[in-house]
C-alpha cells in the first residue's frame, strides 16, 4: 500500500505551549501546608487561689485508658458528645445578670448559666491513646463551632459566611487587609459569645 | 515501470525534538514547586490522626515541629518499639524538649520570637502520657501555643 509521507510538524508553537502548561501548574498547585488543632496551653505558674467555678458550669469529659468515655459521670460514644456538649453549651439556665439572650437551650437549672461561664474540662489517662484524645478534641471544638456559625449566621446573614469560613477567610494571607478589618470585629464579637473555655487537666496516673 | 515508484523515502521523518528541553524544564520547574522539602528525616512511624475541624498552619517561619512516635522498623533494633520523641535529626528524651525549644526560639528573628507555635506531630497509636509531658515541658519554657498537627479526615476515622 502506497503511503502518503506526513508533512513535517512544525516544532516552533511546542515552547509556547509547554509554558503555558507550566503556568497552569504554576497556578493551580498549592504548597501542602499542615493544619491541625490549635491549642493554648495554661501558664505554668499556678494561680494562688483559682477561680471557683459552679458544679454546673463544667462539663467534664473523661477518657480512660481503654479509650472509654465519661462525660459528666455518664458513659458515653463519641458520637453523642456533640451533642451532649452543645446542649450544655447553650444551655443558659442562668437569669438576671446571667441572663444569656441568644442561647436556644432547654434552660435546664443543672446544666450551664451561661456560654461564658461554661467550661468544658478534658482529662485523660496517661495510656489514652492520642488518635482517640483528638476524636474528642475534635468533636468539643466542632461544638464551639456549630455554635459559632449559628450566631455568626444570625448576626452577619449579609455576608453568606459561617463563622468558619469567615475564620478562614480571616487567616489568609490573600485576603484584602480591608477586608480583614472588616471581618475582626465581627469575628471577635461571635468569640465573646462563645469563648471556647477548654480546659486540660493533667492526666490520672495508672495504677 | 517508474508508475510504480515513490516519489520520496516511506521512511516517517524523524520526530522533531528541538522541544524536549522545553518540556524537561517544565517538569523541572513543576516539581520544584510542587515539591515539599522535608527539613529532618522521619525516624519514627508518624501517621497523624485524623480531624476535621482545623486550622491551617500558614507562616512556616514561625513553626517548630516536635515529631514523637514508634521508631520506623530500622531504628527498632537500637531504640526498641517504644514511642519516642524526636528534635530536628535525632531521637530526644523528654527532658531535652526544653532546650530545643529555647535552641529553636533564639534561631528565629526578634520579633517572632514571642509567637511562635509548637507542632506536635504525633503518631496516632501513641500514649497520651508521652504527650502531657511534652506539654508539661513546653509549659515549663513558656511555649504555649500548640498545634496537634492532623491529617484532614473524619474523627470516626480514629476509633478502630
């Protein structure tokens, strides 16, 4: 079969073409940066006399050293603590000066005054296992969050962010600083709402 | 007969490759962006846990990691499968967070000395007793702001 000699291709357009991949890739790749739980850890030197705190305004959450859950002298999944947590977050029990206005709790009188007094105390065992220490912490701060981004939606509803994005937003770097001027305020103001009081005990010995 | 023959050679002409360094450096220059440089070499098992509710740790200049973990299989004839701490190249006892701290703090410029934060880069089937004394440690030099460093998943993804 006779055969047709292909035309050479013209090799001058290819450079154009691979810079202009480069440059797709040099867009759309982002840097791997890591993320995680940020935490605060309490000073070590050890107030005098520590601020006393009602029984009902703290919620305590123990792990042990089979990864079991106690909140509030209750066994319980990891699936429920959420809940359990942002029950006890909004609850709102308290009145007059305590009075919490936005809280949509059950006003239980055994649970939380307010979300400003509430504070959730985390202790561990020192055999927990850290993947099973994070399930926890992660599922405490997504309450916080739930609640945030509620009141967040609630005040702010122009913008179309949740507390969480607008956070985000917030950390960017590309974000416009008028912006962020923009977004501190409003940020702050949910923050006082519900101050996240996560406190962590130093873990139980083994015996 | 010359009905029969061909004009030119059936030969293809040979591939052009006047753009192959165009494409080689566009790889080059690819990974070169893409790729992370991993300042320590990992001597102990280090998969994270998983979280989803996290923050980004943007600013690698005002990071310092602290890995800890079972040492990778390598290492288990000389340091045995215990978790272990371990600072920049080597493996740490707890009592030497301290100074790595200080080290790492007086290395960064002036004025980020006072916002540093601390990545615990921690492997998921270690014991919290290894973590509360690193945080002990990191109390006792005033480094307060931690990051449990996670990978991004569903907390399930942590309860076998």
């Amino acid at each position: 079969m006779a055969r047709r000699s292909s035309p050479q291709v013209n090799a001058g357009s290819m450079a154009d073409i691979a810079f202009l991949l480069l440059i797709f890739f040099l867009v759309t790749t982002t840097i791997e940066t890591d993320s995680g739980i940020n935490r605060k850890l309490p000073p070590m030197d050890e107030l005098i006399d520590p601020p006393i705190i009602k029984e009902r305004n703290i919620f305590t959450v123990v792990v042990n050293k089979y990864n079991q859950l106690l909140v509030e002298e209750k066994p319980m999944e990891i699936n429920e603590i959420r809940q359990a947590a942002i029950e006890f977050l909004d609850n709102g029990a308290g009145i007059g000066e305590e009075e919490c206005s936005y809280c949509k709790g059950n006003k239980d009188p055994d649970s939380s005054d307010n979300p400003e007094k509430a504070v959730i105390s985390l202790k561990n065992d020192r055999e927990t296992s850290y993947k099973v220490y994070i399930a926890v912490q992660n599922e405490l701060v997504a309450a916080y969050n739930q609640l945030r981004d509620r009141e967040f939606r609630i005040l702010y509803p122009n913008l179309g962010l949740s507390f969480v994005e607008a956070n985000k937003r917030y950390s960017d770097p590309r974000t416009s600083p008028s912006e962020k001027e923009n977004l501190k305020p409003k940020l702050s103001v949910i923050k006082l709402m519900y101050p996240q009081k996560l406190s962590e005990a130093e873990p139980s010995k083994t015996n | 007969m010359s009905k029969f023959k061909k004009k030119k050679s059936s030969e293809l002409p040979p591939v052009n490759t006047a753009s192959l360094p165009d494409i080689v450096f566009m790889l080059l220059f690819f990974f070169m962006v893409a790729t992370v440089m991993r300042d320590s070499t990992l001597m102990v098992n280090n998969s994270l846990p998983a979280a989803d509710q996290i923050q980004k740790l943007d600013k690698k200049d005002r990071v310092m990691y602290i890995y800890a973990g079972k040492p990778s299989s390598r290492y288990v004839d000389k340091y045995g499968d215990q978790p272990r701490i371990q600072l920049n190249d080597k493996f740490a006892s707890v009592s030497e967070v301290a100074a790595f701290v200080l080290a790492e703090r007086a290395s960064k410029r002036q004025e980020l000395q006072n916002v540093l934060t601390t990545a615990l880069k921690v492997d998921g089937e270690t014991n919290m007793g290894l973590i509360s004394d690193i945080k002990q440690e990191l109390r006792k030099v005033n480094a307060l702001k931690i990051n449990y460093t996670t990978r991004v998943g569903e907390y399930s993804q942590n309860i076998d």
